[in-house]
C-alpha cells in the first residue's frame, strides 16, 4: 500500500483502543469486538495480527493509510484518536448516572408477602402488610414530585409476589396513567412474578394495567424445580407456571429467569428440553442466573452457590449446548451502569420504604427514608460508597465498559472477591465466538460486516 508523508503524519493520530479484543477465528479470520462500541467484525487474519500487535507491526500503519479501512476501524470504535482517555470516558458514564435524566424508573412492592418459600431467598422473612390506601397516596404523591422534567416512566411490580396484590396495582395504575398523560409521560410496565397465580382472571387484570413485559423464574426440571420454588400450601409448582406462561407469550414478553446452583446445575439441560418441546422458548428468552448469598437473609445458603467464574463458565456451556433451542445467542450488553447509583430510581416496600436497590429492600440499613417524609431521603445506604475510580484493576481492565463496576452493591459487600465481577470478563472470548458461530457470519471482505449487537 503506498502511503504519502501527510498520510503517515495524520495516521500517527490514532492508537488501537485500550477495549479491542482480537480474537482467532478459524485459519485465515480473527473476530475483532470492541468492549466500548460493542461493536464486532470478521475479519482477515494478517489484519487481526497486525492489529493485536500495532505497536510492532509495520503492516497497522499501513492499514490506516487505506481510508476506507481506516474509517471503518474508527466507526467500530476499534482505534481511536492517540490522545483520547478512554478509562475516564468509561468512567463517565458511571458518572452521568447520577444525574437527573428524562427517565424515572419505579420499582413497586404493593407486597412483601409471597405464597413461594424458596430456599435461597435474599428477602427478610419477617411479615409486612399489603400497601395500605395512606401509603398509595403518599406513594402517588412522592411520583408526582419526580415527573418534571421526564419524558419516560419505568414502572416495576415487584414483592414478595405482587400478585397477590392485583387490587393495589390496579389502583395504582388508574393514579400513575392520569399522573403521565396528564403530562405526555410516555409509560413502560412490567411485572417480576413467580407465575403461579397467573390463571385468566388475573392475566386480564394485569393487561388493564398495561404490563408488556413479565420475568419468571423456572428453576429446572419439574422434579428439580418443585424442590427450588416451593408454594406455602405444599402443592408443585412446575406444570401450572409452564401452563400460565403460554397464554402470555405470544402476546408479551416473557422473560424466563434461571437461578443456577450447585443443586441445579446439571439439569438445565432437562428443562430447556422441556420447554422447548412446549413451544415456550420459541416465543420467550431464557436467561441462565447467578444464586449469591449476600444478605443476611440468605446468607445460610451460601455453601449451595458456585462462584462467579464458575457460574460464567458452565452458564456459557449450557448456552452453547442448546443453542438450537435459543432464539438469540448470548452477546455483551452495550454499555450501561445500574440505574440504582442516581436520581432516576427508586424501590418502594408496602410500607413506603424507599431504597435504591432491590437487593436491600426490607432491610431497614438499606433504607434511604420514606415517602411519608420525602424532604429527608438520604443517599447515604450502600451504595454512596461505590467508587471504582480509585480501583486500580477496575482502571486497568479491558473490559471495564462492558462492567462499569458491575453490581454497585456486590462490588463493596464482596470487596475483592472475583463474585463482584460482571461474566463476561470470565468467557468473553468463546462468547464472541460462539455468537459468530450462531450468526453464520461468512463475510470475506475487510471490515464489511461491523455490527452492533
């Protein structure tokens, strides 16, 4: 490639991103991803090595003095200009999540009662009313106060089981629907169940509260899941969860949460066969989850749970194995931070209980104040102590994008523990592979098939 005095000069500019990972692919290709962009691309193995190696390999400047592989390097995000301080515009984002956005997320427990007694459970287990008709007010009134200004509410049933408030959440939804149109608030629902008391009756009342999304938690196989998701009245739970999901499914979306263990682990592969002789995963994501024991009121169970990177690796084997039952291959999320860190959301307990993260809620330390007292809100539970500016591994790694600290509160109750990081950062190389291989990518040519996944 020739390659004129100026070209060289400008090319001089641009360094590889610190978040480029490139990966071989087979024997003439390398998969180049980026952890920043998220963006991946299939490429020649003589660019991949020059690449991986552009500090000692003649053929990178070359490279750049073709424009169009240059400006395709740039778009991906897999160079970048040599001043660019890429660890702070990482940090950054962390950043800008404490700021007041024009979204607001809310999540609502109408109950912390539940008719489930799953051994590992993080909820305290002592007894709280359902909402009383005083705390939905305050509750309507606390949401009033933090509308202005936003185009978009987030509204999450949580609990306990909140379906066995329907009652509340209906009239609560009458509230919330007057609060953003009287506003031109856009609305966004969605609702966290155990699915056992889904039946018709109560799948309509739910659509009159425009709940689009549910996340249902199936935990194995009928014989492993009976013993994991265990209703208060002694009955089996498995077949009437799977029965109440297919009505939902084609009409919604339905999230299928796996909770892995060590007494689960080896029979994931049993219930994804189940459900896909059931039609569900045709229609319904399954996603495979990490059991910790980090509360108090679960921290009995610690002993059942797999470490990080163990949990990372066999979740990824168990997606790669029953791939041709999955409708979409595990890949990186974009970047993002938990929005429990700002301003822009809020947990509420049936008493009016405020906290920034789910994991606290019911625990009284957790608490930030009250919606009976919203002038008094401290930030001043777990979370204002996270800070991974001043991490030097956090800094350091390459795929801090992708993890931004991870789960805030995992990352300071775990202090150095491998627990606090994200999975990807344990499998992200057969990922990345595996997703090239579901996605068929054939492509021959330099840097013609970036994509954003």
């Amino acid at each position: 490639m020739k390659q004129t005095h100026s070209n060289k000069s400008h090319n001089e500019y641009f360094k590889v991103s610190h978040y480029t990972h490139v990966f071989e692919y087979g024997d003439s290709y390398c998969l180049l991803y980026n952890a920043k962009s998220n963006m991946l691309a299939h490429i020649p193995k003589e660019i991949g090595g020059a690449i991986k190696n552009s500090s000692s390999n003649p053929i990178f400047r070359q490279l750049l003095s073709h424009e169009g592989i240059k400006q395709k390097l740039i778009k991906g995000g897999f160079i970048v200009e040599i001043e660019r301080d890429e660890t702070q515009e990482a940090l950054n984002i962390i950043r800008d999540a404490r700021k007041v956005s024009s979204w607001l997320g809310i999540t609502i427990a109408p109950t912390m009662a539940c008719n489930f007694s799953c051994p590992y459970c993080f909820e305290p287990k002592e007894s709280m009313g359902t909402m009383s008709d005083l705390t939905s007010q305050k509750l309507i009134s606390f949401l009033e106060s933090k509308l202005e200004g936003r185009k978009n509410l987030s509204v999450t049933w949580y609990g306990g089981e909140p379906t066995l408030a329907v009652e509340r959440i209906e009239q609560l939804t009458k509230s919330i629907d007057k609060l953003v149109n009287d506003r031109n608030i856009a609305l966004y629902c969605e609702i966290i169940t155990n699915g056992y008391n889904l039946n018709s009756t109560i799948r309509k009342r739910l659509a009159s509260c425009y709940i689009s999304r549910y996340q249902i938690t199936i935990d194995g196989p009928p014989d492993i899941h009976n013993i994991r998701r265990i209703p208060k009245s002694g009955k089996k739970s498995f077949w009437r969860i799977v029965n109440n999901i297919k009505p939902l499914m084609e009409l919604y979306q339905v999230d299928i949460r796996v909770n892995i263990d060590r007494n689960n682990v080896d029979h994931i592969d049993a219930l994804v066969e189940i459900l896909s002789k059931e039609g569900i995963l045709s229609h319904c994501s399954l996603n495979f989850s990490h059991v910790d024991a980090i509360t108090s009121a679960s921290s009995g169970y610690k002993g059942n749970c797999l470490s990080l990177p163990v949990f990372a690796k066999n979740a990824h084997e168990l997606y790669r194995k029953n791939r041709n039952y999955l409708v979409n291959p595990p890949f990186p999320e974009s970047p993002h931070t938990c929005s429990a860190l700002g301003p822009n959301s809020y947990v509420i307990d049936s008493q009016g209980r405020l906290y920034r993260c789910w994991t606290g809620i019911g625990d009284d330390q957790e608490s930030i104040g009250s919606i009976y007292n919203p002038e008094n809100i401290e930030y001043s539970d777990t979370l204002s102590n996270f800070n991974i500016e001043t991490n030097l591994s956090c800094n350091e790694c390459n795929v801090l994008p992708i993890c931004l600290g991870g789960c805030p509160y995992k990352f300071i109750i775990l202090e150095n523990s491998k627990d606090r990081c994200v999975k990807w950062k344990y499998t992200l190389q057969e990922t990345i592979k595996d997703y090239a291989d579901w996605s068929r990518v054939k492509t021959t040519n330099v840097l013609t098939n970036p994509k954003t996944c």
